[in-house]
C-alpha cells in the first residue's frame, strides 16, 4: 500500500483490517516486520507535519481486504485555509498525539529494557566454555580476538586452534582428518611451528610430535580427540588471559543480545508461510521461512479448541507433555523444537524443516499408504538406516524417554538425505537423572509396529521398557529391507513358527548379507528379556566397524539422497506440486463462486466462473504419471527436463484460469459488501471521532470477552525460544554477509 522511499499524499486511517509494517534491510531475503496498524492508527502523520519526508518503511495489507480513508494534503489545505483556527488545532492535535504515542513506546521500551538487562545477565554466559559450547558465540568471540588491541597477542592464535579443532571432531573423511592434523600439527605443536601455542608445555608438544610419527596407523575415532588436551590448555589461556576484556567489550553485547532473545516471545509476523505441508486432527503444518534471516522451518499449527474438545479438561498437560519433551531434546537426528508461541485460538511449533517427506516410499506397501510409490531400498541404505535410527534411539532412552510409537511415518528425511524422528505424541518422559526410559502399562502406538508385551499388555498385565522401541526398530529394518513385515499386516503373537515370515535379505547381487538375519531374529524375539537392546545394537557384528560418534553426528555420507532426490522429483511433484496447488486453489474459488451464483442466480459472470473452474480441476489430470508413455505405450519415468516443460506448460493454464476465477470471485464479494460498507460521511465522522478519543475500537463489553477468552485459553509454559536455532539464525546471517560481501 505503501512503498519505502515514497512520500505520503495526506493522512490515511485504517478503519477496518489489519496492515503490516515491514523494514527492508540489505543482506536480508525478505522484510522485517517490525510491527501492525490497526484500526483508528493512521499513515502519514510525519509528512503531514514535516513536509515531504520520504517513507522509511513498506506498508502490506495483512488482512484478506482493508478500509483506509485517505485525506489528501490539497483536501485538507482546502479546508484549512477557510478555516486556519481548525487547522491549528488539527495539526495540534496530531503533534500531541505523536509525542503520546513516542511517550509510551519510549516507557515500554524502558520498562522491557530494564527486565530484558536485569533476565539477560542472570542468564548471561559467565565461562569460555558457555562461550565454545554456541557456534554463535564462539564467532562472536573469534571476531573479537582478532580486533581487539589490548589482548595478548597469543589469544588469536589460541582460538584460530580452538577453532580447527573443533573442525575436526565432525569430520567424517579419515583421509581428509588426517590432513587435518598434520597441518595442525605442523601449523601449531610442531618444534619449528609458525604459529606456536606457547601456552602448551615442551613436554606435551614432545608427546604429540611422538605420537603423530605413526599418524597413518590410528584410528579416525582416536584422531578426532587428539589434540583434546591442548584444547584444554587453550580455552584455560583464552579465558584467563582475554575473558574479562571480551566481557567488557562491545562485541560481548552481541552475546548479550542472542542471550536476549531467548527471552523474546516469538509472533506469527516473524514468519512468512510459503506452502502448506500436511493437515492433521488439530491443524495443520506449513512450511515457513523467518523474515530476519531466510531461515526454513516446519510450523505446526493446533487449534486449542479441537483440542480441549477432544481432551477435555487436561488437553494443557497433553499438550504440554510433547512440548516439554521437544525442549528436553536435541540431537541431530531429531526434528528440534526453534520456538513454541501461542494466539488465543492457535498453539504453534516452529520445527526444522525436512523437505524429502518421510520413508514411507520404502516401506510395505499398507492399505493406508499409496502402492505406487514404492522404492526398493538397497541394502547399502538398510545398513545407513539402521545406524542413524539406532544412534537416535540411544540418545532418546539415555534422555529417560520412552518413544512407542517407532514407524517409517515418523522418520522423515531431511535435505542431505539423513533419517530424523518425529512426533513425540506417544512418548513418556522418565527421570532424566536416572538416564534409564520409564516403564508403562499403557496400550498405545500403531499396532503393526507394537511388541508383543505392548499389544497383549491386557493379558499379561506386566508393564514394559525400552524393549518395545527396539522391538519396533527390528520390525521397520526388516520391512526396509524386505518391503514387507515379518509378522504380517496384522500379527496376533499366538504362534511365532506360524506367523513369521523368513526373509530373503539379498543384495543386489543376489548375495545373502552377513549378519542381517540374525541382527533381525534378535531383535524381533517375543521375549523382552532375551531381545537384543542398545549395547547389543552398537555390539552386534551386523554394524561392525561403525563410527557412532559420526553417526551421531549426521556426519555420515547418505546413500539416500541420490534415490530420495529422483523418486520425491517425479511423485510429489507431478502430483502434488505447485501446479496442482493451484488447481486445488481455484476448485475453492470455484467452491465459493458456486454458492454466490445460487444467491445471484442468473448472473453471467458466475456461469462463466463456473465453467473455468471445471477446466481448471481437469488441468491437473495433465500432470498424472499415467500420460507419460512411450512409443510402445509403456509407461516411463520422465527425465527433469519434461517434467518442468510440461510442469510450466500446465502451471501457466492453471494459474491464468485461477486468476481469472479469483477476479470473478473478487467482484462478487465487492457486490455483496457494498451493501455493509460504511459510508464516506461515516467513515469520516470516525476518523475525526479517534482524533479525540485515540482509535477507533471495539466496544467495552467486546474488549472484556475477549480479555477473558485470552486468559481461560492462555496455556502457562507454552512459549519457547530455542538458544541452538538463535545461533544457528547469527551463524546463517554471518555467512550471508560474507557470501554478499
């Protein structure tokens, strides 16, 4: 409505919607919203007062449709110079409310400002290793080390090491790692070093050049650790010889403000929705990106209303459980919790962001899943899979967390092709303290998956452990490999001989994999207590020679990718891409213009809306796999290049017809509000009304039903800002600027 840079013609007021104002700053993909007008706020008061003063700012229209009255400068000069009294006090009255206004925000901010200070420096990092345990941080510290000029000329050095040696702790390549410490060494510990660490002693120098003589002959896993030591002696060094100036300086309040942040309530104008994801019981997930720093995430949007009606009175503490746990949890296999907020009728999640869906093309083809889609995994990916999945268990049980709920729905894969764990509906919490998963008595999970002391737990009424979740793990390992289930769709644990089914577990090649049918047998075994666990997991000669620090670390190279990459390219985006988006867009256009022709029967341009949005619905049978085929009319897979001709060739026809639909839309709605608008005289009688009485708002009685639905729908605890996601924001900045500069 408003473009930055443009000067103002008059005043304008919002009388009805909702506008967002949004600053455009260099190195950012899209505007920061820095705040909303709502109705009684009014647009131009700074030119209007000062004179041709461009806008600083861009003002979008947030609401579907807005009201603005708009005065412009010759209307209101016209009326002034009849009447210079009335002008004196307008412009009086408009001056004072500028300084109330600048009165408050200046009181607010003080206010925030001195709860902000006073929570941040309880909250403040107080040691080097609060500082190198944040990627943020130790930037920030990184960049003060080499600008400051009263600190030790040893402390760049010290943190360049620091820095290079937590490079190597997730280095994956062995031969890469030990190019890495051989030029640490030569760079840093060596006798003829050029950049020497005189903090370390002669002797532990000594020790290291020893030791490294044989460098080709240890282990990667030992390699990553061995300069552990000096790190040690390092961050002693940095912390006495340069932590108290970095605290002093002006680079620690950049600490100080990430720090700040976590404190920070998110709101729904940080984010900007670009597509919708998946709907569910209570909402839906959309994919977003952060407006300050082009961040993607995973937003999941639950309506408190379904909830309560279908809770009751504990829907809080249902909804609770899986929050507190998403914030307890961090792992790189996980899907993490950025920030939790809430609206009065809206809980949210903001989560990472897993762009390649979730392993259900690998999985058996099940009545609820589309047969279609299947890929058959290689037994490469089986293994890759069964590493990452069981890394990932063995951090959620040594966080005392039972998941029950272990199935290829809840793996989702993210955009270098790792496995990622999702949905924590069904998981219990046990004492973190004790690292050991609690025991429960509670029949729940999807039946296909359970173990048997879960899915029989009414008559053997004995409670179980973490059993069950490599029970589960041991089905989804088999049916990745097999593409069936070794029980069946439907197992009745009564006879394992009759209900097992034995499996192939052949390569490519035709060869049986070593170890995989035991691996299997273990972990499937009915009895709990014989059944293979977490250390029988890491032991077991199946994953023998297995990097777990690595697999931890999704450091891994993924065989998935190549395969997720292709099959994702030709399914989702020939079915349920942008281009059919949009033919799912204009059927809801088509929806409403049908229910506004039978209110305006006869009415042309509703008949010819109706006929394009037949049209437009067929346009996405254009893009279904059954039209690819050959000369011998068989059918094929298309290369990138078809699917993007005939994609842009269909999106282009969708996307006209839906335009054309919207605009047809657009004039029915406009014929049916003309009715309800205010009239000008109205609309003017409220503009100069709020000069006196602030804004034009909504009555005593509204305001207060409101006030009391916010409180009785307030869930206490909810909002969240994760530190880890705020660091990886500064880190994600930082490379941008760099990238730009």
């Amino acid at each position: 409505m408003i473009a930055a840079g443009k000067v103002t013609n008059g005043l304008l007021q919002v009388v009805r919607g909702s506008l967002r104002v949004e600053l455009e700053q260099a190195d950012r993909p899209e505007n920061l919203s820095v705040g909303q007008l709502q109705p009684g706020e009014m647009l131009g008061v700074r030119t209007q007062l000062l004179g041709a003063v461009p806008t600083v700012y861009t003002v979008v229209c947030e609401a579907e449709e807005a009201l603005l009255l708009h005065f412009t400068s010759e209307y209101l000069d016209f009326v002034f110079d009849s009447n210079p009294a009335l002008g004196a006090k307008f412009y009086c009255v408009l001056a004072m409310r500028q300084a109330a206004k600048l009165a408050r925000l200046c009181q607010k901010d003080a206010n925030q400002l001195e709860k902000v200070i006073s929570d941040t420096q309880a909250i403040a990092p107080k040691g080097i290793e609060e500082i190198t345990a944040s990627p943020a941080f130790f930037h920030i510290l990184q960049r003060f080390a080499y600008q400051a000029v009263d600190v030790a000329e040893q402390v760049p050095v010290a943190v360049d090491f620091m820095h290079d040696v937590f490079q190597l702790h997730g280095e994956a390549n062995a031969m890469m790692l030990r190019v890495m410490v051989d030029r640490l060494h030569a760079l840093h510990v060596a006798p003829d070093a050029d950049r020497p660490i005189e903090c370390l002693s002669a002797q532990l120098r000594s020790q290291l050049t020893e030791l490294l003589k044989g460098l080709h002959s240890i282990e990667a896993k030992e390699l990553r650790h061995i300069f552990d030591i000096p790190l040690a002696a390092c961050k002693k060094f940095v912390e006495d010889a340069a932590f108290k100036s970095f605290q002093q300086s002006q680079h620690y309040q950049y600490v100080l403000a990430l720090k700040s942040k976590e404190l920070t309530v998110p709101k729904i104008e940080y984010f900007k929705v670009l597509n919708l994801l998946g709907r569910g019981s209570f909402g839906e997930v959309v994919e977003v990106v952060k407006r300050d720093c082009g961040q993607m995430y995973a937003m999941k949007v639950q309506r408190k209303e379904l909830l309560q009606n279908m809770f009751g009175e504990v829907w809080e503490q249902i909804v609770m459980t899986e929050r507190t746990l998403l914030v307890n949890l961090r792992h790189p296999l996980l899907i993490n919790l950025a920030y939790a907020f809430q609206s009065i009728d809206h809980l949210v999640l903001v989560m990472d962001l897993c762009p390649l869906g979730d392993m259900t093309p690998f999985a058996a083809p099940l009545e609820s899943r589309n047969p279609s889609k299947t890929v058959r995994m290689s037994m490469e990916c089986v293994r890759f899979v069964a590493l990452e999945v069981a890394a990932c268990l063995l951090y959620v049980h040594s966080r005392a967390v039972l998941y029950r709920d272990l199935k290829p729905e809840n793996l989702l894969i993210d955009m270098y092709g790792h496995c990622r764990l999702v949905d924590f509906g069904a998981a219990k919490q046990g004492d973190p303290e004790s690292g050991v998963p609690p025991t429960s008595s509670e029949y729940t999970g999807t039946p296909v998956y359970m173990a048997p002391e879960v899915k029989l737990i009414d008559e053997l009424g004995k409670p179980y452990g973490a059993a069950v979740d490599w029970f589960s793990y041991g089905v989804i390992i088999y049916e990745f490999a097999e593409q069936a289930l070794p029980f069946g769709p439907n197992p009745q644990f009564m006879n394992c001989d009759d209900e097992f089914i034995p499996p192939k577990l052949r390569d490519e090649s035709g060869v049986e994999v070593p170890h995989l049918f035991d691996f299997l047998a273990s972990l499937l075994d009915w009895d709990p207590s014989s059944r293979l666990d977490g250390s029988g997991v890491v032991a077991h000669p199946y994953l023998k020679g297995a990097d777990w620090e690595i697999v931890g670390l999704a450091r891994l190279k993924s065989p998935l990718l190549p395969i997720v990459a292709y099959s994702r390219e030709f399914d989702e985006f020939s079915e349920t891409s942008l281009t059919a988006e949009l033919s799912m867009s204009a059927a809801k256009f088509a929806e409403k213009s049908m229910a506004s022709a039978v209110r305006a029967e006869g009415s042309s341009v509703h008949k010819e809306a109706m006929a394009k949005a037949v049209a437009i619905v067929n346009a996405e049978q254009h893009l279904r796999p059954g039209q690819f085929k050959n000369t011998q009319g068989r059918m094929v897979k298309p290369s990138k290049n078809t699917f993007m001709r005939m994609t842009e060739s269909v999106g282009k026809e969708a996307e006209a017809l839906a335009s054309e639909l919207a605009k047809a839309q657009q004039e029915t709605e406009k014929a049916e509000a003309a009715q309800k608008r205010p009239s000008f005289d109205e609309g003017a009688d409220a503009f100069l009304s709020s000069m006196s009485n602030g804004a034009v708002r909504a009555n005593t009685k509204e305001e207060d039903q409101l006030a009391e639905r916010e409180l009785e729908m307030y869930v206490e605890g909810w909002d969240y800002s994760s530190s880890h996601a705020l660091a990886r924001e500064y880190i994600m900045g930082a490379q941008n600027i760099v990238s730009s500069v």
